[in-house]
C-alpha cells in the first residue's frame, strides 16, 4: 500500500514502528536518515487527515425552538 492510501491509523503505526526503531539505536546513518524522512512524511500525511477531519466535524446544538443547529466545529481550549 503506498502513502497515499494509508489509513490515519495505519500511518501512526508506522511512525510507532520507526520511533522505536530509531530510538533503538541500532540503525546505521544511512538507514536513519531514511527512516527520518519516511516519519517526516507521515507526519505532514497524518496532519492533512487531521486537518480534513476538523473541517468535516459539526457540533449538533440545539435551538430554542427545540430543532437541532448544525455549528461549525471550532477548536476550544
């Protein structure tokens, strides 16, 4: 499956896996490198899925008349 395809879930899972490897220590320079720019690429994937996802998401409200108001979803602290 190539990058474009991956799934949010199974881009961070990758990362995981190359977290740990690299956090092993046990991977030569050339390998680390690439490994770097493999997670570096997953991470702005994962984001443009993440920002994707927050534009899709509504928050359901109700008005006083009773009847449900769809409202844009707005990150709140």
């Amino acid at each position: 499956m190539n990058k474009e395809n991956k799934t949010f879930e199974e881009s961070m899972q990758r990362l995981e896996q190359i977290v740990r490897a690299m956090e092993r220590g046990d991977v030569a320079l050339e390998g680390s490198l690439k490994l770097f720019q493999e997670g570096t690429e997953l991470v702005r994937s994962c984001q443009k899925l993440l920002d994707e996802a927050q534009l899709q998401v509504k928050k359901i409200m109700t008005a006083a008349d009773g009847s449900p108001v769809e409202e844009d979803f707005r990150d709140e602290p």
